[in-house]
C-alpha cells in the first residue's frame, strides 16, 4: 500500500515525505514512511499540511510520541503554514504494506 498524496506542488510534497523519512519507530530500524505507516499526505493551496498515519499496533509504546515527533518535524518546514497529523488505526496495519526496501531491511524478502 502507497500513500495518497493530495496536493498540486510535487516539489513540495517530495520535501515532506523526505522529512517524513528521518522518522523512525525506535523498536524498527526503518522510517516510518517505508514501513508503511502514512497513509495519506494532504496539502492544500496555502501549504496547510495533514498527514494521516497509523502505527504498528494500537499498543505501541510510542503511540503517544511518534506521531508528535512527526508532527513538531513538519511543522518547522519552510514553507508549511501549518501541518496536522491525525492518527488512524483503519484499515490496521499489517506487513505487506512495507516497501520492498523495509521487506528486505527487515529480512522479509
């Protein structure tokens, strides 16, 4: 599963996924972003930024933090007015949707 990224400025969204990508859940040694846990990137015509994202599991210890770290990242951006991160637990998250360099990162593939 890839993220839905709803936004007309590429350059842009590319920089927030690259940010996105210095995230990483302290148990896994891989960013959030391979690990398949954004599910959506919106960004509108003024640069107000939401991320929807989820975590491995409903009980994970950084459950409080991680998606705050995320957030606080983005928000320091140049050019973002504002950003949001909304966590979601649907559809759960499952392995397959890992990236193929998180699959073999982890010794999946």
């Amino acid at each position: 599963m890839s993220a839905i990224i709803t936004t007309q400025d590429t350059e842009l969204a590319q920089r927030v996924i690259d940010t996105i990508k210095t995230c990483f859940d302290p148990e896994i040694p891989v960013d959030i972003w391979e690990l398949g846990l954004i599910y959506e990137i919106n960004l509108d015509t003024e640069n107000n930024l939401e991320v929807k994202m989820t975590l491995t599991s409903p009980s994970c210890p950084v459950a409080e933090s991680l998606p705050l770290d995320v957030e606080n990242k983005l928000k320091a951006m140049d050019r973002i007015k504002s950003a949001k991160v909304v966590l979601t637990f649907e559809p759960p998250w499952t392995k397959e949707m890992m990236s193929d360099v998180a699959q073999v990162e982890l010794g999946f593939m």
